[in-house]
C-alpha cells in the first residue's frame, strides 16, 4: 500500500508530525506497536514553552497545574519558592499520547496502532514491513523512540550519550499530605548527571530519580532514599519501570536520503533538564514541514530536516549541556542563588516558561560566557573520566 509519508511511532513527535502532514493533505500512515492508549515510561511533565508549540488544545489532557517548586541538595532540607502564573502542567503519557494520535487521525492520518514495524528499507522511497501488510511512501519519519528500529535500521543515530531513569508511583490516599497537589519537587546533586522528582498527578505522586548511564547501579538505591525523604515507605512504590534518555551528540545524524529521526528516536533531549517533550513537538513540526518540502519536490530529501534541527533544536541544546556540566560539577552555588536571589528565581521561571531560552542567558551574561565555555570543559573532562571509571564498576558489577 502506498502513503505519501508513513510515521513510526506514536508519541508526542509522531503524532504532531503525521496531524499536521495529514492537515495539508497527505496520506500519511501512523503506525505504533501497541494498542492506544498505551502508557509509556516518562515524568509527564509538559513545559509551558512546550506547549506554546502546539496549535492545539492540551487542556483535556492536563491533570494538575504547577505554580511551585520544592528545592534540596542530596535529600538535605528543602524549601519551596512559588510563583503566581503556572510553571509547567503535569499530565499522563497514557493519555497525552492517546489524545495526540486521536488528533492525528481526525486530521486524516490512517492509524493502525497494535502494528509494530519489523523491517525498513531506505532506497529512494521507503518500504517499510509490519505484522500486517508491506507498505510504502516517498518519507519515512522515524519517531519511534530511544530503542527504535528505524535509527538502528538506516544507521543513524550513532552519537550519542545515554541517561537513564528509574520511577514509581505513589497513590494518592488521605495521608498524603494536600500540598502536594501544586508543587513539584527536584532533589539535586545527588546523581551523576541527573536529580530526583517528584511531580502530582491526579491520582498518584511520580517518584523517580535519573543520571548518566554509567550510574545506573545507583538508582534503585537513590530511589529508596528520595521516596523515604519525603516521607513514603518505598514498599508503597507501584509500577516501577526504567527507561533510557538518549541525548544527541551535536552534528550525528538523523537523517539519511528519506528517512527522518524525531523526538527521542534522535535523542533530542534537553541535557539539563531532562525534558523531551518539548523538543518531541518541535521536532515533528519541522519533519512535517520538510517532508511537505519533499512531497512538493522543493526539496529531494530530508537532510533539509536535519538542517534545521541542527539550526534552530540543537544550539540550543548545546547550551544546555555546558550548563549541566557546570551545574551538576557544583550544585551548592546554584541552590543558594534559587533560594536567596529573587532575580534567579525569575530567571527560572522565566526559562521554565520559554520566555527566554538557553541562547538568550548566553547573550544575558555577555563575556563571561568565555568562562562557562571553559569551566564546562573542565567539568566535562573529568565527567569522563568518572564514566570511565564508572563503566568499569557496572562490567565488574555484571560480571560477579
């Protein structure tokens, strides 16, 4: 059967790419491996500033409105700052995802979910073989996340640093305390590269803690102890599950002839903080308008998509890395500037929001960027060798 583009995976860059595809007229495929609505393991937070990309509604998927944060160092005392206009919404994958392709489909998409890709070939136009039927399409876009076929199957993808996550849920019951239900909570500086949170849902608190992949070990543990900080017996803890958070290398690629990567299937997390949503919806907004490019023969391929991710996605997030680096080399300072500096407390807010990004706090701070760029490369430089070190313990871990 033959599409103009097919869509592997229906998540937050899958679906706004095959909705806004379908908009313009394609005949587009989504495909995803599991019936919708299916959960995914993820915090659920969604940014304002990823929102503000979306043409659409999220209300009917948003189950709690984020007006504060509670901040601690390595699960010390904490305190909380708040704000009067909303941080950030918390919401479910199980139903964001499913609201996303519901969408997608009244659009024209064709959906067939339950139906997982089992083979791609990439040689001018893209054939692609599930459980079902053999279809084709002039773009492929790939958004079928961090362990996808579509990556492994053209080769993309090859450059990457991987974080990985541990989480559980906490049910609401009468005992927890009602403060809760409009705060957030990040404990810092306690994981390699990573932090500890707990966000409000409309039923449950998802607990979970992250950090680099050479790490990994560290996380059952750390997740015990940030449940216990906060007062939760961690026998409570339902529905553990981990997942990986790959985070692109600048310049790898993620595309190849017409095969495009979005969201986290190209590793386009936000280093700092974690987040892939935002950068998922801005992703499958600009795969659309590429393979739009395509379809009109404006373009021959999707490297066009590339580009643009490179341009307008990844200096972004190139920033974002060097102030990890930086952060997480000496978290104290900054907790101290969050807690005492009402000017950095809007600051957040601010980049929270979107209302400045990681490129406007480089041209805030002027020359002293020349000193992050160096002290970020010292903190860098011995990550890595933390890694090394790190690697060697979990191969001796694996192998006792």
């Amino acid at each position: 059967m033959n599409y103009d583009v097919i869509v592997a995976g229906g998540g937050p860059s899958g679906s706004t790419a095959a909705r806004l595809l379908a908009k313009r007229g394609a005949k587009v495929l989504l495909l995803d491996k599991q019936k919708f609505p299916r959960d995914k393991p993820c915090g659920g937070g969604v940014t304002i500033r990823a929102a503000s990309v979306q043409d659409i509604d999220l209300t009917p998927v948003i189950e709690r409105t984020i007006h504060g944060a509670r901040f601690s160092l390595r699960l010390g005392p904490d305190f909380e700052r708040k704000d009067t206009r909303p941080l950030t919404y918390m919401t479910q994958r199980s139903r964001l995802d499913a609201y996303l392709v519901e969408l997608a489909a009244e659009a024209g998409a064709d959906l067939h979910d339950g139906d997982g890709v089992r083979e791609i070939e990439a040689n001018g136009v893209a054939t692609v073989r599930t459980d079902r039927d053999v279809y084709t399409s002039r773009v492929l876009i790939g958004a079928d996340g961090a362990n996808g076929l579509t990556g492994r199957a053209l080769g993309l993808r090859q450059e990457y640093e991987e974080a990985v996550a541990l989480e559980g849920l906490v049910p609401f019951t009468p005992d927890v305390p009602e403060e809760w239900r409009d705060v957030f909570a990040l404990d810092l500086g306690g994981l390699a590269g990573g932090y500890g949170w707990v966000f409000p849902k409309a039923d449950h608190l998802n607990i979970g803690v992250g950090c680099w992949k050479y790490a990994s070990f560290t996380l059952r543990p750390k997740l015990a102890a940030l449940a216990r900080r906060y007062g939760f017996d961690e026998s409570r803890l339902e529905n553990l599950r981990g997942h990986h958070l790959p985070v692109r290398v600048s310049g790898s690629p993620i595309a190849r002839g017409p095969v495009a990567l979005t969201g986290d299937a190209a590793g386009l997390v936000d280093p700092l903080s974690g987040e892939g949503i935002h950068m998922a919806f801005a992703s499958g907004r600009l795969a659309a308008e590429h393979a739009g490019l395509v379809l009109s023969g404006e373009e021959q391929d999707m490297m066009g998509y590339q580009a643009a991710v490179d341009r307008e996605l990844q200096t972004e997030l190139d920033v974002s890395r060097k102030l990890q680096e930086l952060f997480n080399f000496a978290p104290p300072p900054y907790l101290a500037l969050m807690r005492r500096s009402e000017r950095f407390w809007r600051f957040f807010c601010a980049l929270v929001r979107g209302e400045v990004t990681y490129l406007d706090f480089v041209r805030i701070i002027g020359p002293a960027a020349i000193a992050m760029e160096f002290f970020s490369g010292v903190a860098h430089r011995r990550r890595m060798e933390r890694v090394t070190s790190g690697m060697q313990m979990l191969n001796g871990a694996r192998s006792a």
